[in-house]
C-alpha cells in the first residue's frame, strides 16, 4: 500500500499476486518523490479488498485495513521529515534485500505495544557508496536513544547534521535528545513514537 501526498492510495499484490511488490512499491515511491516533490510512504501488511457500485452504478476498488492506516500515518511522518520516502518494517523485510534503507525511529498507530520500525528508502543497494554518510552517525545516535543516553545521542545527531545539513531526520532526533537532556522522561518512558502525535514527531521547545 502505497500513499502520495494525500492525493492517492496505491496497491500492489491485489488483485494480482507479485511477489516482488515491497521492492515495486518502494522504488516507485522513491521516484514519485523526487519527480513530482510528493510526500510519500508504503506500509505492508493483510488488507481487505473488494469491488463495490457506487450511486449512479459506478464500479469502484476499495480496500482498507492496517497497512492503509500506516500508510496514511507514515505519509504525514514523511511531511514532517520534509520529503523522506518513508516505509514500514515489514514492506523493508519483504523487499528482501533489494532496497536501500535506513532506520529512522520506533512507531507506534495506537497501543505501543503495536510498534513497528519505520525506514527512510533511500535506493537501491548499488547506491550505498552515494547514501553511506547518512547511515554512520544516525545509527550510533539511535543506539544511544533507545539505551537513554540523550548526551551521546545529541552529539552523534548534531554530527549528522553536520555531515548532511539536508537530514530532517537527524535534526528531529537532535532536539528530541536536547529537550531529555533538560527534561529527562520518566522511568516508563520507552522509544517508541505515537504517529498520532505531532509534538512526539517533532518535540517544540518547552514554554517558559
């Protein structure tokens, strides 16, 4: 399931089977963005498809289920990160290898113990040499979030950002780091991010 800006829902594998769909979706997902500047994401998963007649006897497709909610929730992710190709685990692990892909953060729909990793598609395997910058330091900085460390995961975003000024991402997981650093969550806290919430997606500064 793939969703463009708000504009349109796409869907592979139904009604025709295609084994290689993750890997279809993905790299046209990734196009789509760069030609058309669409904030767009893919989200795998069992959804319920049908033909129904609408007034007028008009034929339409629908389909709905968790993968389109996924979709729809990553696609306004993806507006926050400011273009970035967004996909879910599963559509990654389906793609078997065949796409690019760095992991940005631990989400969440609704409970969190409904939690997914969300990925940035960046390419195709062969274009690792071009993307390697942005893998180091975002990886050694979501290793220390995740382990609470919010100073060494502030320094490894800033020096992210540093090597790669364009990366919303490492700059949302910077002020993140910043406002733990001032104001460290409690001893319940885990790092997993509610996609309802925008301020969870992109913390602002605390009122004073």
């Amino acid at each position: 399931m793939l969703e463009c800006g708000g504009r349109g829902l796409l869907l592979w594998n139904a009604p025709f089977d295609q084994r290689d769909h993750a890997c279809r979706a993905c790299l046209h997902a990734l196009d789509a963005g760069r030609r058309h500047r669409l904030t767009v994401a893919v989200a795998t998963g069992p959804v319920v498809a049908t033909l129904a007649e609408a007034p007028g006897g008009e034929r339409r497709y629908l389909a709905w289920g968790w993968a389109i909610e996924a979709a729809e929730a990553l696609r306004r992710l993806a507006g926050v990160l400011e273009g970035a190709t967004l996909a879910c685990e599963e559509t990654i692990a389906a793609a078997r290898g065949a796409v690019l892909a760095r992991e940005l953060d631990l989400v969440c729909l609704g409970s969190r113990r409904d939690r997914f990793a969300v990925y940035q598609v960046l390419g195709t395997p062969d274009e690792l040499d071009r993307y390697r910058g942005l893998f180091e330091h975002y990886g050694r900085g979501l290793a220390a979030y995740r382990a609470r460390r919010w100073r060494d995961g502030l320094e490894a975003f800033e020096q992210a950002v540093r090597a790669n000024p364009g990366d919303r991402a490492a700059q949302v997981m910077a002020e993140r780091c910043r406002r733990f650093v001032e104001r460290p969550p409690g001893a319940d806290w885990e790092p997993v991010t509610p996609l309802g919430l925008r301020e969870a997606i992109e913390p602002r500064e605390p009122a004073t």
